[in-house]
C-alpha cells in the first residue's frame, strides 16, 4: 500500500511538470499592415506575421510565439513598455530612434510604389514631381518623399494629402479620380492585381520606388530572445523551404540568408 501510495504521489507530483516545461511565451507587436498583417484585433488575423508565427511554432517547442495587437502611432511605447517582446517586418528608419531596440535584418524584399491611373500620354515622367498632385496616404505609415515623416496632419498639410486606413480605399480613390496619385506597397499591390487582374491596364505604377523596405526584427533589450536566436529559427525555416514558400504566397523573396549581424 505504501508503494502505491508513493506511486501515486510521485504520479500527481508528474502532472505539475508540464507547466514548468511549457514553452516560454514570446509576444509578437503586430499593427495593420497589409498584407504583412490584416486586422490584428480579429479573432482570426491574416497575413503574413500571423502565418509565420504559425511556422516558428511547429518548428520548436521551446518557445511559443503569440500576437499582440498594437497601432502604427502605439507600437513604439508598446515594446519600450514590455507589452511585447519583439516586431516583424519593421525598420528602424522608421520613428524607432528614441525607442530602445535591437535589431536583426532581414533579406527580403520589397518597397512602396507611386500609382496613378493610366491616361493616354502619360507615362513616367508624371512621378517626377508630385508638387500639385492629390495624394492618397496610408495613415500611420512613413514615406521616403516626406523625410519619413509619419505625422497625418502634416502630410496632410504640406502635401495635400488625404491620409486613410486602406490600401484598397486609396486605390478605389485613384480609379474614380478623386486622387492623383496613391503611394502603396508593392506586395500588396501585386496580390490586388492578382486578385482584380482587369485593373492592370487602368494603373500607372512608377518604376521609381518612394522607398525599398529595409526589412528587420526589432527586439526589446532583455527580452525573450536575441537577435542571434530569431536569426537561428529563421534560417531553419529558410533551409526547409518553409520560409521561401511561405514569402511567395505574399509576393516576396528572399535576397540572401538571414543572420544576425
């Protein structure tokens, strides 16, 4: 009886120790940025931040990656703060410098493009000066034009711009000629035009870009993780394939392997 008994604690003392092996949380700032991220306070949020936190899960058990939802404007308070622990796809260009961060680049490319709508003899040189053109903005975002400058109310002022939340919306704008020009990110309008394939002839898209992301994870001092480990799991996912095909499916590639610098 005594053995049973001393099984039996031994067995009960057992059940304890998955709580004290489970995976360390690391929290994921995520804002909307599509199509990086669509609708981060959803119940189900899209994109490709939440894809690839589905793929560094499955690959590891040691650590458990979860989405914060956060703002454009939020984001920079959110991490000093230590609400999260760490943000994909950012840069440090952009309204990061008095915030503490550590940084891991990334190889991945992409940019933000002019557009206007197509109009018989007009061609490229309509980008070259965008000093009297109504412009369609995303609000929150920073703009290589404007100095990286993300506030709404002085891009509204000083460029004459109409500042919303949605890349759609600023397309849809520049279509019915409300706007002259929208400024959207690549990606996301390679995915719009694949999924409206009858609007390529009716855009003008600059061969000029506003600016080329200089993609990077932004990790907070003392956190979870180093930029050494996030560039481990990264490159894990790289050599499995994982991580290409995951970038394909959001109309991005890989220019080289990541490792921390």
């Amino acid at each position: 009886m005594r053995a049973l008994v001393a099984c039996l604690l031994t067995y009960l003392t057992l059940l304890n120790v998955p709580t004290a092996m489970a995976a360390q949380e690391v929290r994921v700032g995520g804002y909307h940025f599509p199509p990086y991220l669509d609708k981060p306070e959803s119940p189900h949020p899209q994109g490709l931040v939440p894809d690839l936190l589905h793929a560094l899960n499955a690959l590891q058990r040691q650590y458990h990656f979860v989405l914060v939802p956060t703002s454009a404007t939020r984001r920079y308070r959110d991490l000093q703060g230590g609400r999260f622990d760490l943000i994909f796809f950012e840069s440090s260009l952009w309204g990061w410098d008095a915030t503490p961060h550590l940084e891991l680049n990334l190889s991945i490319d992409d940019a933000e493009v002019y557009v206007a709508a197509a109009e018989p003899g007009r061609g490229q040189a309509y980008f070259d000066d965008l000093k009297g053109k109504r412009l369609a903005l995303y609000s929150g975002y920073h703009y290589g034009f404007a100095g990286f400058e993300a506030d709404p109310e002085y891009l509204a002022h000083t460029f004459d711009a109409l500042m919303t939340y949605s890349h759609d919306s600023n397309l849809r704008m520049l279509l019915a000629r409300r706007v002259d020009v929208a400024v959207v990110t690549w990606s996301y309008l390679q995915m719009f035009l694949d999924r409206n394939p009858q609007l390529v002839p009716e855009l003008l898209v600059s061969e000029r870009v506003d600016q080329q992301y200089r993609h990077q994870v932004l990790l907070r001092p003392g956190g979870v993780l180093t930029p050494d480990q996030v560039a481990g799991m990264l490159s894990e996912l790289q050599e499995n394939g994982e991580l290409p095909a995951l970038l394909r499916r959001y109309r991005l590639t890989l220019a080289g392997k990541v490792v921390a610098d």
